[in-house]
C-alpha cells in the first residue's frame, strides 16, 4: 500500500477507555513490547540486554514547563491559557479555551499573576502580552499541561513524573513521553554496557495531541516546532555510522529532528531550525535504525510515523497483541522497542 492510497481510518484501532493509563508508573518498571523479527515482552529495565555495544542513544533533553494557566474574562467567566511559544520577553502565542469571544485588546486577568491582552489570532492561536515576563512566575501559577486524554485533576507529583530525568532546556508543553521510562540508574548501566548516549531539543508543541480530521493524511498540516542538534550529537552519529552500529531514537521527537537533518548518507547536520516533518508511511528513513516509543493514539501522525518505520500491519498487529495483554496505552503507559522494517 503506499502512501498516497492510504486513508486516515488505516490507522484506526480499538482501544477500551480503561487501557489509558491515567497515573505514572515507577520509573523503569513499565513494561517493554519488542517488535523486530518476531513480537516478545520484555521489562523496560532489561534494556541493556537489547541493545549492543556501541549503539547510539539519542534522546531529548526539553524540559515541560507548567504552561497551563487560569484566568477570567472582565465578566467574570474562566478562561484556560495554554503557554505555546514565547516570542518576546511578556508576549506569548497561547492556546486558549473557550476563546471565540476574545477579540484583539480583550483583557484577560491572570490568577495569582499579571493581566495580559489579546493581540492578535491565528491559526487558531492566541497572541498574549503579559504585564510583565510570565516565566519567572510559572513554578507559582503555572500547572502542569497533562495531555487531554489523562481525565482528572492534576497532582503535585506530575510536575516531577512528567518530566524526564535528562530533561534540562525549558520550552515544552508536552513531555517526549518515550523518555519518562529512563532512570539514573539505567541509563549509567545502559553506559556501562558500552552504549553510547547523546541528546538533541526538540520542544514538544500541543499539535502532537492534534486529531487528523482529514480522510486523506497528506491533508493534514503538523504544527512546526524548534529544535537544536549540537555538534557533539551529529559527531556521535557519524562515529556510530563508521564503526557500523545502529542509532536507537528515544521517542519519535528523535525521530523527526534527525530525519529533518539527514544527509543522504544516512549522518545529520548540526544546527537549530524548526520542523513540520511529517513521517507516514512512504518514507525513506536515512538516520534512525531502532526507536523506543509510547503507544500512541489511533488516527494520529504518532502511529503513523510508527507505522512508517515499522509497517503498519505489523504495528496495528502489535497494539491489539498489547491490548490482548493488558499494556498500558499512550504517555504514562508502557512502551515500545521497534526494529526499522528493511
């Protein structure tokens, strides 16, 4: 089947609503499905053992800022703030829910910080200015985004669990959930094993969470986000393509920011840009060999660009197997280890 025959609904499956995973498990102790030559379960501390010497771990150190924010209207009624991306020291491109009714110099009163007003709307976005810079204030009012599938109130311990443990430059506002599953501990033994590691930024924008509401796939248009490969991490691919070992991406915001810089010789360019790459299957990978991943919603550019890596038939295979078995499904579930289809 190739890419311009498929239809959005061939990434359809079923999953109960009780398979979502609505809390954080310990770190480490998730379960770990492998897909290769044949399907097996693991446990994701058993990692070590499934990678080689010499393997490249790539992963992304964004860190989620509490972007969530509560606010009321000059009549009184509630408004949402959803930080998205800052474009100035006090002005913001926000989500803002319900935002229908906010004109261009609508105020807006933050609780517990400044007030701030509507600029400017596109694309379904807001352009707040802020009395004053908000991120200083964040850590006090902010609340973590948990995405909208995980229905109930967030807790104090998801500021620390929907952060991964590398996590170190600020600008998401959705976790790279594939590296929630990493401890200290495991990423020294994955070390010891001889597996080198290396990261790269991408700031995970809320578009990840956004349906395909088109039949067709290729309608659908994936929000751009920043990203940043140093110079040590296109030097680490590029030794791990001379020796002959496999880069093993953490999550598909991996995935996209090496693919979005590959070279047709399977190495990557460093630099910082922004990409809207759009992964379905159809798509020649150049850089990624193995990718450990969440299980993703149906119907949406995550799966596909799982399936794209891996076939879809044998992925969709591979999630009903995991609903079968009782996996816990999307970012505080389980995860993944997938073998690139050759």
């Amino acid at each position: 089947m190739t890419g311009s025959r498929l239809r959005t609904s061939d990434f359809d499956y079923h999953l109960p609503p009780e398979a979502i995973a609505q809390h954080p498990g310990e770190r480490g102790e998730s379960r770990l499905l492998v897909l290769g030559r044949t399907t097996g379960e693991r446990r994701f501390a058993e990692l070590p053992d499934l990678l080689d010497p010499g393997d490249l771990l790539v992963v992304n150190d964004t860190r989620v800022i509490p972007a969530r924010l509560r606010a009321r209207r000059p009549t009184g009624g509630r408004v949402e703030i959803l930080l998205v991306e800052r474009e100035e020291s006090a002005s913001w491109w926000c989500l803002l829910r319900p935002g229908r009714r906010l004109p261009p110099g609508a105020p807006l009163a933050v609780e517990g910080g400044p007030s701030a007003r509507v600029e400017e709307r596109a694309d379904g976005r807001f352009r707040l200015t802020f009395e004053q810079p908000i991120e200083p204030l964040l850590k006090e009012i902010g609340e973590t985004p948990l995405p909208p599938y995980i229905d109930r109130p967030v807790e104090p311990r998801d500021r620390e669990r929907y952060q991964t443990v590398y996590a170190a430059r600020p600008g998401a506002v959705a976790a790279p959930t594939a590296g929630l599953h990493f401890t200290p501990a495991l990423l020294a033994a994955l070390e010891r094993r001889g597996i080198r590691q290396a990261s790269l930024t991408l700031h995970v924008g809320p578009g990840t969470f956004r349906p395909v509401k088109a039949e067709n796939p290729e309608e659908h248009v994936l929000d751009s986000e920043r990203f940043e490969i140093p110079e040590a991490t296109a030097e680490a691919v590029a030794a791990t393509r001379r020796n002959g070992r496999r880069v093993v991406a953490v999550g598909t915001t991996v995935v996209r920011s090496l693919e979005a810089v590959a070279t047709s010789d399977g190495l990557v360019a460093a630099g910082a840009g922004r990409t809207g790459l759009y992964i379905r299957p159809g798509y020649g990978f150049r850089v990624v060999d193995r990718l450990i991943t969440n299980f993703h919603l149906p119907r949406s550019t995550l799966l596909m660009l799982v399936c794209a890596f891996a076939g879809r038939n044998r992925v969709l295979d591979a999630y009903r197997q995991a609903v079968g078995s009782g996996f816990r499904f999307y970012s505080y579930g389980d995860a993944m280890l997938v073998d690139r289809m050759r």
